[in-house]
C-alpha cells in the first residue's frame, strides 16, 4: 500500500511540474499578423497577467519617458492613501523648473493643486510635474527614484531600474515590455485617473496652457483606458495602453518604435487580438465528479474535497466546449488529515492542452481511529 501511495506522490509532483510546463507554452497564433520596427512589444490579459501574444517581451529596454508611468502609479497611491488630495497646493522647486523636455513651464515658488499636476503629467508628459511629485512624496528626486524601484520589486517587474521620476535619456534606466504591461496593469484599478487618462485636450492655469495628449488612441479606441504614449529623440516611440469591454481588459506595451504613428498601430492590433480571439472565464465542475475519498483507519471512513484555488483562464473564443476537467485522486488515503490538506489535483483542459492544474485539498479534519474511540463508538451504537 505504501508503494502505492508513493507512486500517487510522483505522479502529482510530476502533474504540478507539467502543467507549468504546458500552461506556459499554450499560445494561440491565429491573431492579427503584426509587422513592425518596434524593439518589443506584448499583450496581456489583465486579470490574469497572461501572455497572449509578444515579440522580445523580457528584452531590457531603454524606457525614456516612459518611467513617469510610475510616477503617476506612486501619486495615484498617496491620493488613494489620503496622503494627498486633487484640491491640494503642491510649490514647484528650483529643480522642478530647471527640468528638460516635455514641461508645463513651472516657476520656481509657483503653486499648483495636484490635479492640475496630474493633468500635466498625464497628458502634458511634464517632467517638471513628475518632479514636484517626486519631492512631495519622497522629500527629494533620490529617494523618490528609490521607492519607484521598491514597487517595481513589490510589482514583480525584474527586469526594470528607474533613475529619474521624469523622461530622461539614460541607458542606465531600463525595462521590459512585459514589465511595463504589469506597471500599466496597476495603474488602471485607479478609477480618478481615467478621465484624465482618457482626455485629449485639456488645460491648466485657468485655461492659459494647453495640454495635448499624445496617446491618439484616446480619441477613437472602443473601450480605451489610457494610459500612455511618449517618445524619446534617442529611443523612439513607445505605447501603454489599456482597454476594457464587458469586463474584460487587456493591456498592450510597445517599446522603441522608429514611427510614431506604427506604435498606434501595432497597439490597436494588439487589443483588437485580445478582444476578437480571445474570452475569460472561471472554471468550474459538477459536485458529481468530487466523490468522497475513503479514508483509512480514520475517525470517518471518507472526507469531502474541493479546489484549492479556480482562478480566471484566458481561453481562445469558440474553446469552451472542448475544455475537459481530470481529476487525480488516490483510492484511499490513509488518516490523520488536516483541514486544507492535499490529497489530490484537478486539471482543466482545452482538447488536449492542460490550462491549469490546482490541488484538491480536505474541506474537514479527520483523526486517526484509536481502539478507544472505536469502542466507545460501538457503545454508543449499543445503546441508541
């Protein structure tokens, strides 16, 4: 029985190895064919964090300009956090109005509420906004440029180091597509930020400078959710974008274009493949196929078990009908069992692909039978 048992074990570690084998590689490559200068490039699905199409997604990459994307991430925190407010009066600093590049002009002791900032960061690119921030929230540029590179960790984006809050040429800051598609990712659960996101033309100081959002896709993607397009003279052009259609949303990065108007395109194609080829859903299986597993010498002879985990899966459209569910489970397992325990797995497959694998695992505790509690068992029977 034991031999048994063991060759239960290697079959479920060998199914846990497998599936992240297998789920890694499962891709889809009916999509829009995409012909393009850019670097890198990379679709996700948002929920998931799926790679559902990509060309060079883990290649380290100049950012330029793209860095303020977490500039506007860590704002975005401290007004969810109540650490700053829209209405709130931010002096823009001698370092601020010395900044370089895109700005909206802040002088030196010039006082602006932070909504305006934000407006500016968004939409204006403004690396004298991105400044401000920088030393509002970390005291100064150094510091802030610290925290930035603490929530690229906390983030998961290991391959990512920012040395500026602002758009700066520097070979030294770099990231991947992959890595800003997750940065993206967190930067559109702020709703507040999605009107501005997603404006065109705006203004600031009582209407006196213009802002004009380079992100074109604003302007006519279905769904679109901003969030940023840059360009530097030395690394080109570069898209994030985020889009959202009855509840699904996918994030497309495009990094280091030689045109500016083929990152629009390529960002639009990659979306369009979100949306037209593919569907999310939560998997799911009858009680029928989760019979009780027996269980030996225990205090009761079998126990119930569920899922551990049933997370959303990105699947191609037109798929459902094929998905299969396989369940692992042993014979009999022999007692104690603790609660939350895993005896088994579940995998969940579409014609032969495996999509996930997730253990099953005990809903109840189940002791180990002793002579005494078997004795006291059938005194209790005897005098019912």
């Amino acid at each position: 029985m034991k031999k048994n048992y063991g060759r239960f074990i290697a079959l479920f570690l060998y199914m846990c190895i497998l599936s992240v084998i297998i789920y890694n590689s499962y891709d889809v490559t009916y999509a829009e064919d995409i012909q393009t200068t850019a670097q890198s490039y990379v679709l996700i699905e948002s929920e998931t964090c799926r790679i559902l199409k990509d060309h060079n997604s883990s290649q380290e990459l100049p950012m330029g300009t793209m860095n303020k994307l977490m500039t506007i991430l860590l704002a975005a925190e401290a007004i969810n956090e109540g650490k700053l407010s829209f209405d709130q009066e931010l002096t823009a600093s001698a370092t601020a109005n010395s900044s370089k590049g895109a700005t909206i002009w802040l002088m030196t002791g010039e006082k602006m509420n932070v909504r305006d900032l934000i407006k500016g960061l968004i939409i204006g690119n403004a690396n004298d906004a991105a400044v401000v921030f920088a030393e509002a929230l970390g005291g100064d540029t150094v510091s802030f440029v610290e925290d930035m590179n603490r929530r690229a960790d906390e983030l998961g984006m290991k391959n990512t180091i920012f040395t500026a809050p602002g758009g700066v040429d520097d070979e030294n800051q770099h990231t991947t597509s992959y890595d800003m598609a997750l940065l993206t990712r967190e930067v559109v659960k702020y709703d507040f930020l999605k009107e501005i996101m997603t404006t065109w033309l705006d203004y600031v100081r009582d209407g006196k400078t213009e802002l004009v959002n380079e992100n074109n896709l604003v302007r006519s993607y279905n769904g679109i959710l901003g969030v940023k397009a840059c360009h530097s003279e030395k690394f080109g052009y570069s898209l994030a974008a985020a889009a959202e259609r009855n509840g699904e949303t996918y994030i497309a990065v495009v990094l280091c274009c030689e045109d500016k108007d083929e990152r629009f395109s390529v960002g639009k194609k990659l979306l369009n493949t979100g949306f037209s080829v593919y569907k999310t859903i939560i998997p799911g299986f009858s009680g029928e196929h989760m019979m009780p597993l027996k269980v030996r010498h225990g205090t009761d002879s079998a126990v119930e078990t569920e899922a551990a985990y049933l997370p959303p899966l990105v699947i191609p459209k037109g798929s459902e009908g094929k998905m299969e569910t396989i369940i692992f489970l042993p014979e009999y397992i022999d007692a104690p069992l603790k609660k939350g325990q895993c005896v088994g797995t579940i995998g969940f497959y579409a014609e032969e692909t495996l999509l996930y694998e997730t253990p099953l695992v005990t809903v109840s505790s189940v002791g180990k039978n002793t002579f005494l509690k078997s004795f006291k068992k059938i005194i209790v029977k005897m005098f019912k």
